[in-house]
C-alpha cells in the first residue's frame, strides 16, 4: 500500500488508537451534515445539539468555517469545550429548553432524534 506524502501523520502519543480512528468517521460524518445536507451558507444561523459530541465537536468548527452563527448545545460541563471551538452562542440543555425558544435557525444539525420538528428533512 502506498500513499501520497503528506497524506500520513503520526498517531499523536496522548491518543489511543481507538480515539485516532475516530476522527475519520466524526469528521465526515459532521462534514457531511454541515456542508451537504445543511448546505450552511455565511450569515446563517446554526444550532449544532450536541455540540461537544464526537460529531458535534466537529460540526461547530465546521460550520464556523463556513461563516456561520452557530449555537452549541450541550451539558453545563462541557460549555466551556463547546465556546473553546468557536460556538458564537452555548445553550445549556440543563438549564434551558431550546426547542422551547424564541430563537429562529437556518440549519440544525443534530445526532439525537429529540427534537420535535415536524417538518423535518431527516433524510
């Protein structure tokens, strides 16, 4: 097997193998969800639930780098994680509903099937 130079890192030593293996499938995963199915533009708003998740971690900066407003959803232990990667906003789902909000998105990305949006594209 071979690969084009550059294209191989390697594995930093603070990490397991199985924490390195991961970042392909969140990365993408987020990627997809932000670029391809959200279709995230600059100026949008952007509610990422799950924010300090695997995919979600990703999804913040993702969406960030496309120009984007992004909310960050997530515990009270982890906002300071979520804001340390660029959300312009944290909700803490401890303290505050929401889906309850008066707040308006263009794109919500999320890996839980808890919010209720009847009108949902969740293809």
């Amino acid at each position: 097997m071979s690969a084009a130079e550059g294209a191989v890192a390697l594995k930093p030593a603070s990490i397991t193998f199985e924490q390195a293996a991961s970042v392909n499938i969140a990365g993408i995963t987020a990627l997809q969800a932000i670029r391809d199915k959200g279709k995230v533009q600059p100026g949008q708003k952007v509610l990422i639930n799950g924010a300090s998740g695997g995919v979600g971690t990703f999804a913040v900066q993702i969406a960030k780098s496309f120009g984007a407003n992004v909310t960050g959803v997530c515990s009270t232990r982890n906002v300071d994680l979520v804001r340390s990667l660029g959300a312009d906003h944290v909700i803490d789902y401890t303290k505050e509903d929401f889906a309850k909000g008066a707040e308006h998105y263009d794109v919500i990305s999320t890996t839980f099937r808890t919010i209720p949006c009847p009108n949902a594209d969740t293809s």
